[in-house]
C-alpha cells in the first residue's frame, strides 16, 4: 500500500478524528488490518462487524500496534492514546476508502464473475500476467463488499495489472464492487444455477451478473464471455463494447480443440499451440481460454500463454489426494448443479483401475427448486460408478433417482460417511468428494484411516 495520511483518510471518509495527541497531517498509514489477531505494526485497523465478532471489542489489543482505527462507535475503555476515525459504516467506509485508493492508479483491472470457476479463472489469468508484468490479484476467493477493498489496497506503484474476483449472492452487489474496484474489463464464465434463494432464478442470476457488463458500458471496457453457455452469449448481445468469446465451439475467437484428459491434466491445442494443464476436469479447459484471451488481447507472447507447468490451481478444486492407495479427488469447497455436473463427469471420464466412488453431499442456496436440481443429479451417474455415499437431507432425492446397477449408502453425518468409507474402499479406487461448502466433505479425509 502507498502511505496515506490520516487527515486524507479523515476527508475521503468524511469522518470524525478523535483522540489525536499529534496532527493527522503527520500520521502516515501504510497498511489496513481487519483481524486483530494478526496486527500489522504501524497499520491501520478496521473494526468491522460480523454475525458473530464484532472489531470494536478488540481495540484495546491492537492500541499497542496500530496508528490508529476505523469505528463507527466508541467502546468505554479505549486508550485516549488511539487515534480513532469514526464513520456511520465502517463496511461501507472500507469500500469508498478503497475506490479512492484505486483511482490513484491508471492500469488495467480485470474483474472476473460468474457462476462456476470464478477463482479458478482469476487464479490462471494472474499467473500469465505476472509472468509477464507485476500482477495484483486477490487472494483466495476475496470477492465480496469486504475482501475486494482489502485486495485493491495492496495495489502499489509498480503494478501493472490487476485481477479481482467479484461475487454476489444478492442483486446490486456486483455494482457496488464495480464502483470500487473500477475495472477497465471483464471476465464472465458462465451463468448457472448458483445462489438461487437471493437471485430468484436463471433469470436473476443474469441480471445480477449482467451489473458487471452495465458498468464496463459506460467505462468502455472489453469483455471476455464463455461462448458456450447460452446465458453468456444472451449477455454479450445487449453489449455494445468489445466481445471476445473463448470456448471449444466454433462461434468462439478464442478456441480448444482435440481435448484429452487423464491423471497428468488436460491437453488441448489453442491455435497452433498445444497446451498442457497440470490440473483435472474438462470444465477447467474454459478458465483457461478466458486467461490466454486475456493475455493475448493485452499483447502476451504465446510462450507465456501456451506454457503453464508453473500453475498451481486452487485447493479444493478436484485436487488429487492419496489416502494409503486411494485417490480422493478433493472438489469439496463448493457445488451447485452445474459443477456438481462438473465433477462428476470428470471422474466418469477418468481411465481408472479400481472403482470409481462418488461422495456426494447438499448443494445449498438453491430455492424451491432445490429438490429438483437434486433429483437431476441421478441421470450423471451409471454403470461406470461402483457405489454412490451421500450425506444431507436434499442428496435423499438423488437415491430416489438412481439406477439398480449403482449401489448407495445414505449417511447423517461426515463421520458416519468415513466410517461406511473405512470398510469399503480398497487400493487403486478413486473417490470423488463433492458438495457445497458448509458440508465439509474435506473434513472425511483428515478423519479417513486408510
């Protein structure tokens, strides 16, 4: 972060100074820290508030370390010693802070949305771009009103490029993360049912991600569409700015053909190139094509773009774990209908010796139709799985659906999971873990004893 005064922090914020022995004038910050528990010496604190913890009653352990805070009350026992900012939000405080700090920098910023591989995209597009210029992108999935802020902060003088990550589990989140981080162009990957009890449907899932698209109109950036998906190319065609589509149909600029796959990765040629992907799943091809479009429109060699034996994808995305001759392929940080999809055919399409095994838990946020999407589950899975293990209420509607020939062993709990796993499984059998994040399915392989 490039130091800022108290006092201009004071004027963008339009806040209160209280407790200030010395001019703000003379106060310069060059961090902002949110968890105590990790205090930047010299930094400036912000005491946000959660469903569960609340920042103001943690100031009395940072006094000692931070310049000074960001409140939006005073808690009695605060050293008159901290210099505090009072503000009416200290969230929304954190967002108009960033906005400004971002307009002090006149370089590209890509945003990245969608429904499925948001981190996966933004991951691969910062890896070729800081290869080839110094690149910003923001850490693990920093992409709501909180970590987006926290990210653009770590911009410096520098960095060429940034990449950040926008979520959005509501209507008008996008666009208020657009008008803080002000990217110049955009990344959709696709549109799907995700998050459906705050979108209402595809249709609202559309126009939320669609807030991205509004802002790049006036700002006049390009933007990068996954081709084939029918809700992204709808998107693109209300877009009067630059469309660059990436995907394996012919429609698209930016395409993969001859793909193959196996435990190595995927291979694909794009162009006259052949690319290899040390990571798993057919789906992970298309964040691909959305980072090498990116790096070709800002100019990147193809010896950049084509080579990616340096890449580490994401953990939790169909990350290959072995467990005493067992591969679990770990794709447990998340799922909705289409990547739940995803996985499935990833592992049914993998030369295996042993047997295949699906572990399979909720896919939450999904509305009223939450049964249904379920239910259409049953159809990805046949004769190539040996036995499928659920855990939830709503995988209850999968096991209705299957066919004879797989077997199916519903559990309550993780725990009971692994203990049906321990008797079961043997080596050379390959398990794929799948389900929505407050699952935890990764929590079967701490617990598994091969």
């Amino acid at each position: 972060m490039e130091p800022l005064s108290l006092e201009k922090i004071c004027d963008v914020l339009q806040g209160r100074l209280l407790h200030a022995s010395i001019s703000p004038k003379k106060i310069w910050i060059e961090n902002i820290f949110t968890d105590s528990r990790r205090p930047i010496s010299g930094g400036l604190f912000w005491a946000l508030e959660g469903e569960r913890w609340d920042g103001h009653q943690f100031l009395e352990e940072v006094q000692g370390m931070a310049k000074a805070a960001v409140v939006h009350r005073v808690p009695e026992g605060v050293s008159s010693e901290l210099p505090l900012v009072l503000v009416r939000d200290t969230a929304y405080a954190l967002g108009e802070l960033a906005s400004y700090y971002r307009s002090s920098f006149s370089l590209p910023l890509i945003a990245v949305t969608g429904s499925n591989g948001k981190t996966t995209t933004k991951e691969m597009i910062g890896y070729l771009l800081s290869r080839y210029a110094s690149t910003l992108r923001s850490p693990q999935s920093f992409n709501n009103r909180i970590g987006v802020p926290l990210t653009l902060f770590s911009l410096e003088r520098g960095t060429c490029f940034a990449v950040v990550e926008l979520g959005a589990s509501g209507m008008g989140e996008i666009a208020q993360l657009c008008r803080i981080a002000r990217p110049t162009a955009g990344v959709l990957t696709s549109i799907a049912p995700a998050h459906l009890e705050g979108f209402r449907d595809l249709e609202g899932v559309m126009e939320a991600k669609g807030e991205l698209l509004e802002y790049l109109e006036g700002a006049g950036g390009p933007i990068f569409i996954n081709v084939d998906n029918i809700y992204c190319r709808r998107m693109a065609s209300r877009y009067s700015g630059e469309v660059i589509g990436f995907g394996i149909s012919r429609e698209a600029s930016i395409r993969a053909s001859e793909l193959s796959c196996s435990f190595d990765g995927i291979r694909f040629r794009c162009g006259s190139h052949v690319v290899h992907l040390p990571m798993l799943g057919r789906h992970n091809v298309y964040c691909a094509l959305a980072a090498i479009a990116v790096a070709q429109y800002y100019g990147l060699p193809a010896e950049i773009w084509s080579s990616w034996e340096g890449f580490r994808p994401p953990g939790m995305r169909l990350q290959p774990v072995w467990r005493g001759g067992i591969c679990f392929l770990n794709d447990a940080y998340n799922a909705n209908p289409a990547s739940m999809v995803a996985a499935i055919e990833t592992l049914g399409r993998l030369p295996v010796v042993g047997r295949r095994v699906l572990v399979l838990g909720d896919m939450l946020e999904l509305g009223e139709d939450t049964w249904h999407y379920h239910q259409e589950l049953a159809r990805w899975i046949d004769e190539r799985f040996s036995a499928v293990f659920v855990v939830g209420r709503h995988m209850q509607a999968v096991v209705e659906e299957l066919p004879s020939s797989v077997d199916w062993y519903s559990c309550g709990t993780v725990r009971e999971v692994v203990e049906l796993l321990e008797g079961f499984l043997r080596p050379q059998d390959v398990v794929l873990l799948k389900g929505s994040r407050r699952m935890k399915l990764e929590q079967i392989l701490l617990d598994f004893a091969a």
